[in-house]
C-alpha cells in the first residue's frame, strides 16, 4: 500500500510524531497482523519526520535472523572485518554513518525498523541502546507472533516506548482507500462487500481492488466503482501475497496450509494425526491458521482469501492426492454448512463421486448463499431423473438472479416443473418462473394462460382425489393471483386470497408455503390500501415462517423481504426496514453484490422519507448504474425516479437531466412499483423544470384506480406539499387520517398545523415528526412555527421554535431543501461565521477553499451554508448572490 493511500491512522500517527518529537528517549512499537498497514504507517511518519530527523532504515529478514548484526550490514561496509563482532565498535560505525547523512546540521536520528520480530538478538541490542541512550528515536514493527524482540519489549516496560496495536479498518475507512486507490466513487453495497471480505486488512484490500479490475469484476459507470459478481480468491496479487508467505514456512506447514485450505474447517485431531501437533502449532503462532471456536475446535485458515488462493495454487493432482488420505477421516455428511459446501466443491474438482442427494443440498444451499459457481456445478452433476426438476429449479435461480431471465423460465418450463408437480420438490418454483415471464416483458394475461394450460396437462388422467391435482391447482391458482398483484387489480386480489385462503388445509404438503405466499400477498394489499402496520404484521408473520421451516422454500425469501420492506417504510417504521435490507447479505456477502442495486434503491427511498436528501442522493445515483447490471427484485423503474427526484431536489442539474432520458416507464417491477416510480418521475420533472409535473400529479388519481388507493395518493400529496402545492394540505389530511403508521401520522400532523396556521400547532407537529424519525420534514416544520410565531409578535417563541429546527437539521447531516412556500426566516438571522462562509460562497469560492481559508472541515462549510439556505429561503448555492443582495 502506497504512503499516499494512508486512512483511517491519523489518531495513531499523530501520537506517534508527538512521542518522537518529545525530549529525551522515544521509541514508537507497531504491532499488527500482516497486512494491516505498520508499513505504511512507519512510512509515514518517516515521510513525516524526514525535514526534522536524519532517517535510517532496518529491515528484519528470516533469512538473516540467525546472522549477528546481519540487518546492520548496509551500514558497517567500513568495519574492519576483524571488528565484525564487536557491539562497540559497531555501534560506533553505526554512529559514524549517521553522522555523514547528518552532514553537521545537528539533526536528530530516526531509526525505522520493518519487521522488528526477525531481528537477530545482536542488532536488536544495539538499536535499544540508541534509545536508551537518548542518540535515536525509533519506529520498530511486528506482527503479533511471535512478536517483538526481547530488548525492544524492554523499552516498553521501562517506560521509553509506546505500544500501538494497529487494528484492522472499519468500514469508513475501507471506502476511503478504495475511493483513493480507483480515483472514484465506490457504490456503498461494493463498499460493504469490500469491507467484508478484506476484513478490513488494507494489503488484502488492495489485492481484491486490483485483481477485480484486471478481471473485469469492478467496473466503472458514470463515475461509480461497483461490483458485478463475487470477488475471487484467483487473483495474481492475491496469489502472489499467498506465495510470498507460504514460501516463508517449512515444509510441513506448506502441507498442512494446503490440507486445511482444500478440506476446512478440518477437525484438530485429525489434523494432528496427519501433519502433527507441532506443525499446526506453529501455524496458528504464526496466525496463518485459526481455531474456529476455540481451543480443540475444527481448523481454518486465517482468511478466507488464503484458502481460495492457496486452491488455486494446488495441482488438480495433489489435490485429489490429500482428498484420498483425509476422505477417510472426513464424516461423510459434515455437521456445517460451510463444510458440506467445501466437501461437495473439493471433490467436484477433483472429479470425484458425490450421491445426488448431497450434490442436490448443497445446490441448493449454494443457491441460498448466493454461490452460483458452486450451485450450478452441484446441480448440473444430478442424475437421478427423479431429483433434476429439482435441479432445474436450482439453476434457474441462479440465472434469474444473474439476469439471465429466459434460461431461468426455459429450465422451469422442462416438465412444467414450475407447478411443483413433485410435492417433495422445491416450492417457489411457479412463483420463480412468472417472475422470469413478466422480467422478459410477457403479459400477465399470457403468463395466466400458459400456467392454467400446463396444470391441466400435468393433470390429465389422474382422479379428483389424487392430491397432485389440488396441489397443481392450488399452485396455479397463486399464480394467477400474483398476477393480479403485478397488474394492480387489488379489488379482486382480495377476494381472490379470501377463497384462495378458505380452500387451505392443515394436511396438505405444501401448507407453509401457501402460508407464506398468502401472508405476502396480504402484505402487498395491505400496504397499498395504507393500513401499513398491518401489513408489516403479515410481512413479519411471513419472514417468521421462513426462519422455521426447514424445507426449501426457494425464491420465497425475496418474494417475501422486498414486499415486507415496502410495508416498513410506508408504515415509517425505518428499523424494521434497515433490518430487511440487511438480511440480503446476512448469511453471504454476495448478496450486496447481486441485490446492491435494488438494496440501495429501497435505502435511498428510506432516507428521502426522513427527509436526508444528501445522504439519499449518495446512495441513488449509483444504485442506478448497478441496476443495470443486476436487479432480481426489478426496481429499476423506482431507482431511476428516486434518483432522478434526489438530483433535481438537491440543485444537482446535470445529474437530472442525465436521468430524466433514461426514465423507466415498463412496469416490470409490478403496478404499485411502478406507480411510486410515477409520482417521484413527475416530482422530478417539476423540480427540473417548474410547471411540467405538478398538474399531472394532481391529475393522476383521476387518471387510474391505483393512484387513488391511500398507499400510492399519500406520497403523490406529500410531494405536492414539498413542492409548494397549498392545495395539497386538505388532502394529506384526509387521506392520512384513515392511514396506520408514523409516516401518515406524522404527515397528518403537519397538514392539520399548516391548515390551522399556528406556530403552536407546528411545534406540536415538528416534534411527532422527530420523533417518527423524520428530522427534514421536522426541520419544516419548525422552521414554518419560527415564522409564524414571529409575525405573531412572539419572539422568544420564535427563537426556540428556530433553535428545535436546527437541532432538526443538525441530526440530518446534511442538506435540508428550504420548503419554496415559505419565505425568509427574518427571525433568526445569520451568525457571524454563516455570514463570511456565505460571503465567500458568493465571490465564487468552493467549499473546500471556504474551508482552508477559515481553517475548518468542509463538512463545517457545508452545514452552515445548509443552514444559511433555510434562513434565506432558497434551496441552491446559485440563489445565494440574490438572496443576500435582497
């Protein structure tokens, strides 16, 4: 890692120059795991310290740890050859070396030793007696194990050293690094996925940053770094990491690395019996191999990284070699799942024999885990004739989540088998398939139609009685009502779930999934008809059944979690929500790269809710890009509105207008999707361009049935107060009165005070809607009640009323778009420091100049420019010159 891609250790570095500029000894220890940036960080603190102190370099060598003084080498050429073992007479050559780089200038001695825990005992007492003389400061590094020399410990415990163990990166940090290493904004999911699977160790960061741009996993569209399928362990600068250590160990432990990372987790005692106990010892002393629950437990290696690449280095031979010695002492069903995964995958590439009903699990849990390499090898090797619709269904899965929607309908259309003929096959199949039919833009009619004709193929000739029949039926039967859903005919969806419902029996196989599907669908309706608590009631009754079941209930946990997500946030219920989202990369990180897009759209809309426009607008605009790629859950539509609306509410022009062509219209995503898409598309254009959208918000429930139901109208009225529509108070009131959930409450609230006018009322409103977890809407409101009490001749009320809104905006962090209605807060007028920031902003200066020239974060600048726009009454830096001019 380069010096100048340095975070996340400004804390450690500005103790580090501190201890070393002080008087007397000073002495700087830097304890990490590899990787973790004690490197970097010394580098630093040379590049630092190098004006002020004369710096010499030491590097610790395996190679040389048992020569005395053999790292000292480069500085004793002069040294009599006789005198080569003499510590004075080279501690005093030493010194003399040092003396001609000091040139006489009286400058002060840096020693920055690398790889301090490979010393040889002769060199480290010299450098801990430089120190404890007072003649040099020092910067030594280790790893943990087997950690620092005897001497240089014993400057520590004398008081002359201090110890900082360096940790690994959160996740803020991560995504500074990668931003600075690919010179670019990196999507928020990529970020997670990146701070995941690195563990936050920056030199395996940089591999993973390398290697998937080499391979064309990391892309960059219109600015935005994102990732497109699974970061992989085959990399050549992984490799290359992987080989330069395991060249450092014996060859015992190169064996033993390669069993473990071909077999894990691999039990302790069998791993005993076949490199020995002190070969394993000595790898977890040198943290190449872990325990996985402490002492005794099975064996892994220290990364997950290291295993894929120590795979990718072992032969195909060798590895079925070790296969045949440890197949034996292997269980045959391994207790985990990660087990069952890395047994199937070990002999899958080794082209040994696996029974097709282990290959068959671990498909699926392949699938589930968002494996696809995996899942698809394991499920194309099935023979038995009777397992592969099942197999099928697995491989349809992973082409519908790779946007392959035609292979995935192809694949269940083999047999029908999207109708789960098979009661023991796996559910969701039908529900997979008309999700595939209607991504290829297929009319729910004809989805209908092709399923009602393939049940009574799959029926002709059986008895009434055989229970294939009812369950073909019933399986159609939810088709035909998920259809309904998707085309927004929800009059007849809920006396078709009525029926659906009453034809349920508790005998019957496939009971937990038509619970499931019916609790979905209730939740779909539910929500649009605005009764969101209850929705979210059935939603959570859903994902509930899903934790408990132990079948394979395939494709249901996102048919389930992204109408469960819409039900929280129209219910304003943000935790419920958040915890959704975060179930899709709960079990594999996968998941933020599959569902990234789709994941950050719903965010975006979360935050655009609680009014934190800068944070939505950071979070949509590239769930944009990856939507492109992959969206499973066919939200693009939304995405592209959401974003487009953030972009023109923000002041960000060009990015509008870049959306406002590539606005989605096909529903794809299903009709109440689409219509929220609709109302944030015309919100968008009548923030871009006044006039043309507001009329035909106003329009649209007249326009369709849907946008007249409590679920859709709420949000297209809400918009319509945002956007200065007076007309639209009446209305939210009305329509919210008969709504659940804090998000209509707390919009109620607002439109009572705003029709009633009174600065007490606003208050009253400002402060349900804090409390809903809504501070940009709360700001508002404030802001209308320091107004109103001010024209009332009510000063001091109008004072805390201004003080409430900027607690409000403070807890945004970022921008809070002035409401256009309102005119300028005369009550409360700029300070100071918000009268030179807007000074400077208007003769022409950025944020980032406003912020060196006053010597504060640009983060300081921004808040108070923030704050300056809502004082003033406008929304955009460009309106600043007129409003301080008026």
């Amino acid at each position: 890692m380069q010096a100048e891609h340095l975070v996340g250790r400004n804390a450690e570095l500005d103790l580090a120059t501190e201890i070393l500029r002080q008087e007397g000894a000073g002495a700087v220890l830097l304890i990490a795991d590899p990787g973790i940036g004690k490197t970097a960080l010394a580098a630093e603190i040379a590049a630092r310290l190098a004006g002020e102190m004369v710096v010499m370099r030491v590097h610790g060598s395996p190679a040389l740890s048992a020569v005395p003084y053999g790292v000292l080498a480069p500085y004793l050429l002069d040294l009599p050859v006789e005198q080569a073992t003499s510590p004075v007479a080279i501690l005093r050559e030493f010194w003399s070396q040092f003396e001609k780089r000091r040139g006489g200038a009286g400058a002060r001695l840096l020693l920055i030793v690398d790889d301090a825990h490979d010393l040889d005992e002769g060199s480290t007492q010299i450098l801990a007696e430089l120190v404890t003389a007072g003649w040099a400061r020092l910067v030594a590094t280790s790893r943990q194990r087997p950690g620092l020399p005897a001497a240089l410990l014993q400057l520590w415990y004398d008081g002359l050293a201090e110890r900082l163990e360096l940790h690994p990166l959160d996740r803020e940090s991560v995504t500074e690094l990668a931003e600075k290493t690919l010179g670019g904004t990196v999507m928020a999911s990529a970020a997670d996925v990146l701070h995941s699977v690195s563990e936050g160790n920056p030199l395996l960061l940089r591999c993973l940053l390398d290697d998937s741009r080499a391979d064309g996993n990391l892309v960059r569209r219109n600015g935005v770094w994102f990732l497109t399928r699974a970061l992989s362990g085959s990399g050549e600068g992984l490799a290359e990491v992987v080989r330069n250590r395991v060249l450092r160990t014996s060859e015992a432990e190169r064996e033993a690395m390669y069993v473990i990372a071909l077999s894990e987790p691999v039990p302790a005692a069998v791993l005993d019996t076949q490199v020995g106990r002190d070969t394993v010892r000595a790898l977890m002393d040198s943290r190449l191999v872990l325990s996985t629950n402490g002492p005794g437990s099975p064996l892994k290696m220290w990364h997950p990284m290291y295993s894929e690449a120590l795979r990718q280095i072992v032969s195909p031979a060798r590895s079925l070699q070790i296969r045949q010695r440890m197949v034996q002492h292997l269980l045959a069903e391994p207790p985990t799942a990660e087990g069952l995964l890395r047994s199937v995958s070990w002999a899958l590439d080794c082209g040994a024999d696996v029974e097709d009903e282990q290959l068959l699990q671990a498909a699926f849990l392949a699938a589930k885990l968002l494996q696809n390499p995996l899942a698809m090898a394991a499920a194309g090797k099935v023979r038995s004739e009777a397992l592969k619709p099942r197999a099928r269904a697995v491989m349809a899965m992973v082409n519908y989540n790779d946007g392959d929607f035609r292979s995935a309908a192809r694949l269940l259309e083999d047999g029908a088998g999207f109708l789960d003929a098979d009661p023991s096959g796996p559910l969701g199949a039908g529900l997979l398939w008309a999700a595939a039919r209607a991504a290829m833009g297929d009319a729910s009619a004809d989805i209908v139609s092709d399923a009602k004709a393939a049940a009574t193929a799959l029926v002709e000739g059986r008895p009434s009685s055989d229970p294939v029949v009812g369950l073909v039926g019933r399986h159609a039967r939810a088709l035909e009502l998920a259809a309904l859903a998707h085309d927004g005919r929800y009059e007849e969806l809920r006396a078709g779930l009525v029926e659906f419902a009453d034809g349920l029996g508790e005998d019957q196989p496939d009971l937990v999934m038509n619970r499931v599907f019916l609790l979905a669908m209730h939740c779909e309706l539910l929500t649009v008809q605005g009764q969101a608590a209850e929705a979210l009631e059935a939603g959570r009754e859903a994902l509930m059944l899903l934790d408990e079941d132990t079948d394979d209930l395939l494709y249901f946990s996102d048919f389930v979690l992204v109408r469960y997500t819409l039900a929280a946030l129209e219910s304003g219920d943000w935790e419920a929500a958040a915890a959704a989202l975060d179930r899709y990369a709960a079990s594999s990180a996968m998941g933020l790269i599959v569902f990234g897009g789709d994941i950050q759209t719903l965010k975006g809309m979360l935050l655009l809710r609680q009014g934190r426009l800068e944070q939505a607008t950071e979070l949509l605009a590239p769930a944009v890009e990856a939507l492109r790629i992959k969206d499973p859950q066919r939200l693009r539509s939304l995405g592209n509105a959401l974003a487009f609306y953030a972009a023109g509410k923000s002041g960000d022009t060009a990015l509008a207008q870049r959306l406002a062509g590539e606005q989605e219209t096909a529903a794809a995503g299903g009709a109440y999707v689409e219509a929220l898409a609709e109302v944030f598309r015309l919100a968008g254009q009548e923030l871009l361009s006044k006039g043309s959208g507001l009329v035909k918000l106003r329009g649209l429930p007249e326009a369709g049935s849907l946008h007249q139901l409590p679920g859709v109208l709420l949000q297209n009225l809400v918009l319509r107060m945002e956007l200065g529509d007076a007309t639209a108070s009446e209305s939210v009131q009305q329509t919210a009165l008969s709504m659940s959930g804090a998000w209509a409450a707390g919009w109620q609230s607002m439109a009572t005070a705003q029709l009633g006018g009174g600065g007490e009322a606003l208050v009253n409103a400002g402060n349900l809607l804090a409390a809903a977890g809504m501070p940009g809407p709360a700001a508002v409101a404030f802001d209308k009640a320091a107004l109103s009490f001010d024209a009332e001749g009510k000063r001091p009320e109008a004072r805390q009323a201004a003080v409430l809104r900027d607690v409000s905006e403070a807890s945004l962090g970022d921008a809070l778009v002035h409401d256009p209605s309102i005119e300028a807060d005369r009550s409360v007028p700029l300070t100071r420091r918000e009268q030179d920031i807007v000074a400077l902003a208007v003769s022409g200066l950025t944020d980032r100049q406003i912020a060196e020239k006053l010597m504060v974060s640009v983060r300081t600048v921004e808040g108070h420019l923030y704050r300056s726009y809502a004082k003033l009454g406008i929304r955009r830096r460009e309106d600043l010159g007129a409003a301080v001019r008026h």
